[in-house]
C-alpha cells in the first residue's frame, strides 16, 4: 500500500500476538551496540534460525477463507549490517515467515512477498497470501515475507506516541486556513523531533536502498540463486531498487501497482489527490447505481460533506461499549481513505457513514483504525513510525517546497480536489522538517535484468495508473500489464491478471507488452 497524507499506511497487525518468536528490545540493543568488526569489508548472508510457529500462526488465522489450507508456518530470525559502509559490523535483526503448502510439488524455490507501505509487515503479509495466492503458485513456491528495517518485529522504530497519532488521525483533514496549516505543520514537527531524539544517529539507517541490499542477504540465505519476488506498492519500489542494484540475481518482479519512479513528491500528491477524488466518485456511482438504493442518498459527496460539518461541531461518539472516543472529521476521512483501497470495503463505508450520520461512529473507527494501525487496547503498531521514517529517508532534500508554497498549494488543492487535496498539499511538509540522513532512490532502469512484470491499475486509488506506466517504461526489460478495474493492486483479484502472473512466476512466460485485463 502506499501512503497518503505522509504518515499513513495498512496493516493487520496479525504479527503482534507471535511477537515472542523473535529477539527482545534488549538483544536488539546489545546488536546494535556491538563493535565493528575488522574483517574484509564484504557482506555475509547471515543463517536463519527457523522455529516452528505454525500452532500459534494456525490459532490466529481459524475461520479465515484459505485456513483450510494444509500450510506449515515457520519463524525466523537473522541478521544483517546496520550499515553496509561497514558490511561486517554492527548488525540488526530481521523477523521473517515461511509458509509451505504440503502439496508443494516441483519447487522452484522463495517467493519473497512485500505488501508495501512501507511500514506493511512482510511477515503479516505473507501469512495473508499463503491463505489466499493461487494453489498454482504455492504447489511450486515457498511463501517468504519479512518485516523490512525499521517495520513490525524487525527492530522496529518506534518514535510517535499512542497519544500524538491519536491526535493526527483525529486532526482537520482538510487545512486550508492558516490556522489548520500551522496546526499540521506543528504535529508533523513534533513527530520530526521526537523522532530526531529518540534514535540522535540512526533514524536514517531505515531507508529503501539498504533495504534492498537486506533482501539480497536474504535471497542467499533462502538458498535461491536469484530473487522471484512479489511486490505490492510501495513494494514496487523496494523491487525496483533491487533490480537496479542487483539486475543479475532477478529471476521474476511481479511489481503490482506500482510507485511513479518519475515525479517528484508535489507531482505525485497532485496525481493521488486526482485519482483519490476518482475513486470516491466510483464509490459514489456504486452505490447510488444499487438496486436497493443508496443509504447515502442521490448525491453521497453531499452526504459526506454534511457529516464532516456535523463532526466539526459535535464529534460523533460509538456506541460500542466501553468506547469513549469521538470521530472527527479527521476520523471520517481516515476511514473514507481506508475503503477506498478496496471495493470489498465499501458497503461497510457507506453503511458507517450512514451510522455515523445517525450518531455511531463505531464502523468509521474500525475502518480508520485498520488503517492506522491502532489496536483495540489502544496502542498502535509502528506503521506510522516506519512509514514516516522510510519516506522520508528515501527522499532528496532538493525537492522540498517551502512553506508559504505548501500553504498556497493547500488553498488551490482544497478546491481542485475537494476532499483530499488540501491534506496531500500540508502532507508534502512531512519530511521537510524530518531531522535524519537521507539516502535517495536511484533512478532505476535495472539494465541487464530478466523481464519484469509491472502491473497497474486503471482505477487505482493511490497508485494511479501513470505510475505503472512510467516504471515499466523506465525499466530496461519492465513489461506493463493492465487491469481496467477499482482498487489498490490487481493480483490475484481476477482471471486474466492471474493467469498472467501465473505463467510468469512459475515458467518466466512473459505477457505481451501492454495486455490489459478487463474489468
């Protein structure tokens, strides 16, 4: 998934409950701590060590579709450099998770699975896909995803408090007023120097180019003498990175809807607001287009538009019990964006909005909740923290824009695009005032790389369609692949793009250039 807004991503959060399969803050602490080594300066694949967890895994997943599955689970643990200036020094630990179906046949090998982000927890997701990829695809592969640096139970950072993301989740999601502007810019400065303290000298250490070379530690410790990788969002761009660094050791990048390699932060926010006002209008034509009508009457932007002056007002309260919280208009919009990712979400949207309107909020904090990461105790998983941190690692300097044009941008945008505009202008902020060492995405064109297959999709929320095209035309040997449907990525969520991606997993069957899939 990619973010929006700069702080914000998906996750389950399934993970939280195994979290004592990997190693405790205090040995994180005593690796990060180690000396340097005076050993060539090469990195090594460091061993895995795998730990049966299926009983755990199994328990947390019953009465899911696919848990009828005959899978086996295993946990794992390894290491990599914190720094790959100093490749045989200090190291940090990387959780992972396998999955293998018992009717594995023929294997070929790992398919390493990365949901996006970043922030998203590889190992969560790849509990997720083992439910649900093709039986095609899991009779040859072992599943594979590991929490990249910095995300979930791989020394995660953990720098923002249940407190202040409750307040920028609840915050106006449309400033266009100075004071709404300098309330943001204020919450995004204190995330900047709470962060800044907490980690003084390695905050930029959680960046997508170390990142990559990470997955190539764990390609060869996998046992795989080249990468099959599936990659979702802000995982095409870790993909890409890799190819870019290691073009040789691709063997096949599924890259499903793909990050635009070519723009720049305020291009991108302008095209993601377009595509995000696209998608509410796609929401909106569904469900006015019901035969049982629309619970959000003929005109649901009119709908909304009255909720979110009704919360301005009076916050709206859940009638779950125990609840004390109030949804704001920042909660509104959290949970409109978090439907949006998916057409499964949206009758639950148009159903809590319509709650909502009649005073319970309780199905708007679900959906905002599952895309904040916030848990029912109250605390929150560290996707905010990685997501914020990773951004703005990867991001130049050189392309932040300054304040007074950030404010004018957050009028203008808040006109064009009403409902998501001002808040992707404030959002370009974020990492202006973000106090780390930066270390930029390489322009990638991954010359020498097999074919890799680039998957977009028309009615992408968050990664519009140009994206796709952009990265596979940048790629030397990038393939694009089309699918005319609604929603964030496209595999494996109908026929045609799944028989593609099929035939190019398991037999490097690569699809005509430009094939699109119907909707």
């Amino acid at each position: 998934m990619r973010v929006s807004r700069g702080l914000i991503a998906a996750a389950s959060g399934l993970l939280v409950a195994i979290s004592g399969c990997t190693s405790s803050s205090e040995d994180t602490a005593a690796d990060a701590s180690a000396p340097a080594s005076s050993a060539p300066a090469a990195p090594e694949a460091a061993e895995i060590a795998w730990s049966d967890c299926d009983a755990q895994i199994t328990q947390l997943v019953a009465g899911t579709p696919g848990s009828e599955r005959d899978l086996a689970f295993e946990c794992g643990r390894t290491e990599v450099p914190i720094s790959y200036d100093e490749p045989r020094g200090a190291t940090l630990p990387l959780f992972l998770v396998r999955a293998r179906w018992a009717q594995q046949t023929d294997r070929i090998g790992s398919l390493v699975i990365n949901p996006g982000g970043p922030g998203g927890s590889g190992a969560d997701a790849a509990i997720g896909q083992a439910l649900t990829l093709p039986e095609d695809v899991l009779r040859r592969f072992d599943v594979v995803g590991f929490d990249p640096r910095g995300v979930g139970l791989s020394t995660p950072v953990e720098c923002i408090p249940p407190d202040l993301k409750d307040r920028i989740v609840a915050s106006e999601p449309r400033p266009t007023t100075p004071e709404q502007v300098d309330e943001a810019f204020a919450l995004q400065q204190e995330v900047a120097d709470g962060c800044a303290e907490q980690y003084p000298d390695s905050l930029g250490t959680f960046n997508t180019v170390d990142t990559a070379r990470d997955m190539d530690l764990l390609r060869q410790s996998l046992g795989d003498e080249q990468l099959t990788y599936l990659g979702y969002s802000y995982g095409t761009t870790l993909g890409s990175t890799y190819a870019e660094l290691f073009p040789d050791r691709v063997r096949a990048l599924v890259l499903d809807a793909a990050v635009d390699p070519d723009v720049d932060p305020r291009a991108e926010a302008e095209q993601q607001s377009t595509s995000l006002e696209a998608s509410f209008d796609a929401f909106a034509a569904n469900c006015t287009g019901l035969v049982a009508g629309c619970p959000l009457g003929p005109e649901p932007r009119r709908f909304i538009e009255e909720l979110l002056a009704q919360a301005a007002t009076a916050p709206i309260p859940s009638a779950l019990s125990g609840k004390t919280r109030q949804a704001t208009p920042g909660v509104i919009m959290t949970a409109v964006l978090s439907a949006l990712y998916s057409t499964d979400s949206w009758p639950q949207l148009a159903q809590g909005l319509t709650a909502a309107r009649n005073g319970d909020s309780q199905q708007l904090f679900s959906l905002a909740d599952a895309y904040s990461g916030r848990l029912q105790d109250g605390t929150y998983t560290n996707l905010l923290d990685a997501n914020v941190a990773v951004n703005c690692a990867d991001t130049d300097p050189a392309t932040a824009l300054p304040e007074e044009e950030i404010r004018t941008l957050a009028t203008e945008w808040g006109q064009r695009f009403p409902l998501f505009g001002a808040g992707a202008a404030v959002g370009l902020n974020s990492c202006t005032v973000w106090e780390a060492a930066r270390t930029p995405i390489p322009e990638r064109d991954a010359e020498g790389a097999a074919p890799i297959l680039v998957v977009g999709t028309s009615g992408d929320p968050v990664t519009p369609l140009p994206g796709a095209v952009d990265l596979a035309e940048d790629l030397t040997s990038g393939v694009l692949l089309t699918w005319q449907g609604q929603g964030h990525t496209a595999y494996p969520k109908t026929a045609c793009v799944t028989g593609a991606v099929n035939a190019y997993l398991i037999d490097l069957v690569v699809p005509q250039d430009g094939l699109t899939c119907p909707a």
